[in-house]
C-alpha cells in the first residue's frame, strides 16, 4: 500500500510502492479459468434442466420480460417511430444479463440442493441491489441508451427525417440499395456494441449475485475470462446471438424459453469459469 511513503524517501521508493499497490490490488482479482466447447455444451445442458426442474420461476420472469418488451414496441408505434422498433428489440439482449437475475437464484439453491420458493427467489433479487449490482444496471441502462441514439442516427443519416409507417419502412429497407445497406451498417454496428457489452457482463451480473465485490472489478473479470478464451467465448456470443435472433423472429414470445435457459447457463458458465 502507499501508506507510509514519505516524499523524502525519492522516486525510487514511490515507484516501488506504486508497484507493490498495483500487485496486491492484481492479487484480489478472482482467477478465471480455461474452458472449452465442451463446457458450453455442459453448461447449456444445465441450463435446460434448472428450467425443466422450476419451469415456472422461468416462465414468469421471461413473460415480464417479453411483456415489457411488447410495451416499448407499442409505445414506438404509437408515437411513429417504427425506425426504432427493431433497434429496441434487438438491444433487449444487452440487458437480458441484468434481467435473469432471477435466474441466477434458482440455479444456486438447485445446485445446492436447497429448497426454493418465491418469496427466497423475490427476497435475494431484491436485496441484490443493496450491492454494487445497481451500478451495473446502469452501466447496461446506458448501453442500451447509447445503442438506440446511434439507432437513430444511422435512421436519420440513411433516410432524413422523413416519417415513415411501419409497413412503409419494411419496403424500404428490404426493397431499396439504400436500404440495404443501412440494415447492414446498422447490424455491424449493433454487433460492436452487443460484443463489447457482452465482454464485460458475461459473467459479471451473475458474479456480483454470488460475491461481496464491486461492479468494477465484475465487468474486468469477465473482461478477462474473455481474453482468455476468445474462441469459446466469441462461440458463447454467437449462440446467445442465435437464440436471441429466432426468439425476436417469433415475436419475442420464443424469449419465454430462451432467457430462462441462457440465464441459468450463464449461472454455470460463470461457475466454471471464475475460481
């Protein structure tokens, strides 16, 4: 620690106290593990059967979830800004981390073999935020802001300020060179922000759940496990990708099944991948 260096010591000694800091605090960071395709392939598999064993604690956290998905569409079509529809949808997988904590209560008492009801599962998610993991709500609140103003942007970049209804907007993005190539633009750059996003929340919500630590040294721990293994993560992000894109095709109603599994998978992708 710095404490204790005295400016009269010199240079040499504050640097070499400055280093010591940095080390102890590099210590205290959680090891992260190597995993593999054949974790993913385990972890999934467990995040099917936390579902299929307490389907209805899944059930109703993804029908909020594609209720309140929904709502936000409705009040886009409301107010004629069907340009923001798909943008919005899409960015519900940024905060879908955040949204499974309920989740991440299931899977623990299952896996500890205690016994569960819903006032236990009510009662932890609410004392979660009594932790840093109100800090990291908003760190993905924000995420998905910054995501739908650069929505926006490209919309009016693409096609002026120019209303469009829905039915209008579809022809002219499926049927037009212009459009075209702003669903392009607009889906690369979606994807930059879900995979940095992804990067830093992987593992970090469900970590901040299980230990007394702040949101910080969360999101570069899962930062980390990313590093660490590119290729399986970047695997894990298409497959979350995937599951998130048939679901949205199903007008989010697939959400009901899928976010009940990918929150419980995550739950042990986090298990084996943070000592």
């Amino acid at each position: 620690m710095m404490t204790g260096v005295r400016m009269s010591d010199g240079p040499e000694v504050e640097a070499s106290a400055m280093t010591t800091d940095v080390q102890q605090q590099r210590a205290v960071l959680p090891t992260v593990n190597t995993l593999s395709i054949d974790d993913l392939l385990d972890v999934l598999a467990a995040g099917i059967r936390d579902f299929r064993t307490a389907p209805a604690y899944g059930l109703f956290f993804g029908g909020i979830y594609v209720f309140g998905g929904w709502l936000l569409i409705l009040l886009l079509l409301y107010f004629e800004l069907p340009f923001l529809v798909y943008p919005l949808a899409a960015g519900f997988a940024l905060i879908a981390p955040f949204v499974a904590c309920g989740f991440y209560v299931v899977s623990q008492y299952q896996e500890a073999g205690d016994e569960l009801n819903w006032g236990i599962v009510f009662g932890t998610v609410k004392s979660m935020f009594a932790r840093d993991l109100g800090w990291m709500a908003l760190v993905t609140g924000f995420s998905l802001f910054i995501w739908m103003d650069i929505a926006a942007l490209l919309s009016f970049g693409f096609m002026g300020f120019q209303l469009f209804s829905f039915s209008q907007l579809i022809e002219l993005i499926f049927t037009t060179p212009l459009g075209l190539l702003f669903l392009f633009v607009g889906n690369l750059a979606g994807a930059i922000i879900a995979f940095a996003v992804f990067s830093y929340s992987v593992i970090s919500i469900p970590m901040l759940f299980h230990r007394d630590i702040d949101f910080v040294t969360a999101m570069i721990t899962s930062v980390r496990l990313v590093i660490r293994n590119p290729r399986t993560m970047a695997l894990w992000c298409i497959i979350i990708a995937g599951l998130m894109t048939v679901s949205l095709l199903s007008g989010l109603i697939g959400l009901i099944v899928t976010l009940p599994v990918l929150g419980h998978a995550t739950w042990h992708l986090y298990r084996r991948g943070v000592a």
